[in-house]
C-alpha cells in the first residue's frame, strides 16, 4: 500500500511541474499563439486539475484502510477524474480535426479570430462534459462495510452498483458507457481524421515546399503519438470497464481475490495517471517551438527565483550599455535625432547559454533600422 502511494505522489510532483511549464510556455509567447497551442494548453490544463485533485486524494486512499476524507471530497475527486478523461480525450479529437482542416484546407482566417473560436470550443467541451457527467455522478458516494469485524469504507464511482442493487443494464450503460464516449468513439474519430490527413499530405507532397512539408509532418506527428499514447495507457481501464459489465452482478476473476485485486487496479491507474506524465515529454521531444518556449520559461523562472545565479561581472549597469552604444555611433559618424530613445541591447552568459536581452531599442526614428545597419558595417542605404 504504502509503495503504491509513493509510486503517485513521485509521479504527482513530476506531473505537477511538467503541466504547470507546459501551459505557461504555451500561453506566455506570442510564437505560440495558434490553435493547435491554445487545444494543447486546454489538454494540459485537464491534466493538471486531474493530478491536483485526484491523484494525492487517490493514493492517500491506498494507505488508509479506510476512505480517509468527506463524502464531498469523494464526490469531487471521482467526478474530476471523469471530467478530466473526457475534457483531454476530446480535446485529442479537436487537436486531430484542426491538424486536418490546418493542412486540407486553402483558406486560412486570421490566427487572433481562429484562436479566440478555438478558445470558445475549449470552454464549450468543459460546459458539455460537465452538464453530462452530473447526471451519472448523482451515484458516487462513500462505501461503507464491515469485513471480518474491521469496519471500513470506500470511495466508489457508484453506490447502487457496489450495492449490486442496479440493474445489468444500468451497471453496462455506465460501464460501457464509459468504453463508448472516453475511448472507442473518440479514438475512432481521430484515427479517421489522420488517414484522411496522411492521404491529403501524400497528395500534396509534389506541391508544397520542403519547409512547409516538414513543419506539417512535425505538428502532425506530434499529435497522433499524443493519440496513440493515450489509447494505450488508458486500455487497460477500458478492459476493466468492460469485463466488470460483462460480469456484472458477478464479481470479475480477479475481484475473489484481495492482493490479485489491487495490483490489478493499482496497475491500470498507475498507466491511466501516466499518460499525464508523458504528454508534456512528447511535447518537448516532438515540437521545436515548444522546446525553444520551455527553454525561455525555464531561464526566466531561474533567473526570478535565484538572481544570483547571473555573475554581477557579465551584467554591465545601463549607463555603461548606453555610454556603449552612443560610442559605437560616434565612432560611425552616426548621431541620432533627439527624440529617439536609447535602449541598447546586452548579452548576458547564463547557464553556459548567450542569451541577448532587449533591454532597451531606438524608437520613434523612422532612420532606426539603417542606424543599426550602419553599425553593424552593412550599408544598405
């Protein structure tokens, strides 16, 4: 019980970190500002309220013989676990069709417009999981028993079935109901719309430049191993479901028995919780944006959380920047106006990386641009 507990708790605080970077690189940078960002921040966000609420909850439970918290707490923690799946495994169909559409279709809007009705469909997917989950999660209460004289209770998803006072259909609609609209239907669609994609992509293949084939391949890519990876983590969960309809009200084979029971369903949560973990890695390892945006994020969180890491040497003052860049000017012969703004530039070594920080720039001079050229020894007047 207690390695189990250990084993979501390490995942959590990884989890934790890896979402919380993972929405902020998405949503802090212009550059990421697209569709495909805003479906994937939406993705991460569900994953984020599911380790912060379920899986602390969730492994507490484990090391407790008995449900440790409040019948509301119960009821918010199986209820986010459910709205969660929903929100990220729709979120995976939207993320496949605005790939197809992306690539398929010659008329492009404008991205502010294009983000702000992806940015309403993500709300409305939140709206619509939640309006459909509450009324099956009426049934999600606190277990209470009694087993060889030690009195217990659990969180169970619902009562009437632990009760086993639900009818076979009710148990099967809630268990294959669950197979239908989180896994079958969804990855369906999207398998559906990548074939219709890769046939697209081989057709234009002799049209398009090498550059735009291979930022279409990227994002592409990146997506289906997204789909594919949740389609397997959360199998094993959907063979559950459906055995424990099918058996339903008898108990499944390895229900008899209480050790073969829960590593069984510790093993089906752990990979279930662990798609959150490895989604934010494939982001990084399949998207060069997101990597350059992770790094940003990164160095700035350093750089607010720990100044000192910066050597005091390798960051001049600003009037040591611009008595700099005023010599450079002198020196070739060039004098900006008098209502041009100096705002010179530094480059600041920080954890072996050069990074250059536009601290400050010339504005208001419509001359700006071949002032820097000047300087630079690239005359193109």
């Amino acid at each position: 019980m207690l390695a189990i507990a250990i084993v979501f708790y390490s995942n959590n605080c990884d989890r934790y970190i890896w979402e919380y970077t993972c929405i902020i690189s998405y949503s802090s940078k212009y550059q990421m500002h697209d569709s495909t960002s805003l479906f994937i921040s939406n993705l991460a966000l569900a994953d984020l309220l599911f380790l912060t609420f379920c899986v602390p909850v969730t492994a507490l439970s484990y090391v407790s013989k008995s449900w440790p918290f409040s019948d509301s707490v119960c009821y918010i923690t199986v209820s986010l676990q459910y709205i969660t799946c929903y929100v990220s495994v729709w979120t995976l169909v939207l993320l496949a069709h605005d790939r197809f559409v992306s690539i398929t279709s010659s008329i492009t809007g404008r991205s502010s417009r294009r983000c702000k009705v992806v940015f309403y469909i993500c709300i409305t997917v939140w709206l619509i999981v939640l309006a459909l989950n509450s009324l099956q999660m009426r049934n999600v209460g606190v277990l209470r028993f009694e087993y060889n004289g030690i009195k217990g209770s659990a969180c169970v998803d619902s009562l009437a079935i632990a009760l086993t006072t639900a009818s076979p259909l009710q148990a099967r609609l809630f268990y294959w109901g669950f197979n239908l609209g989180a896994y079958l239907l969804p990855l369906t669609l999207s398998c559906a719309f990548y074939f219709l994609l890769v046939k697209e992509i081989w057709r234009q293949k002799l049209v398009q430049s090498k550059s735009s084939q291979k930022v279409k391949r990227h994002a592409t890519r990146m997506v289906f191993v997204v789909i594919l990876t949740f389609g397997f983590c959360w199998l094993p969960q959907n063979f559950r479901f459906f055995l424990q309809g099918l058996n339903y009200p008898q108990a499944s084979f390895w229900e008899h028995n209480e050790k073969i029971l829960l590593l069984v369903q510790s093993v089906v949560q752990t990979m279930a919780y662990a798609n959150s973990c490895v989604n934010p890695i494939l982001y990084g390892l399949l998207s060069e944006r997101f990597r350059i945006a992770f790094r940003r994020t990164i160095s700035r969180f350093l750089i607010c959380l720990c100044p000192t890491l910066i050597n005091p040497s390798l960051t001049p003052s600003p009037a040591s920047f611009a008595n700099n860049y005023s010599l450079q000017l002198h020196r070739n012969s060039l004098h900006p106006s008098n209502n041009s703004i100096k705002r010179p530039s530094s480059t600041v070594n920080f954890g072996g990386t050069t990074t250059t920080n536009l601290l400050t720039e010339y504005s208001n001079n419509r001359d700006n641009g071949w002032i820097n050229n000047k300087i630079n020894g690239l005359n193109n007047r």
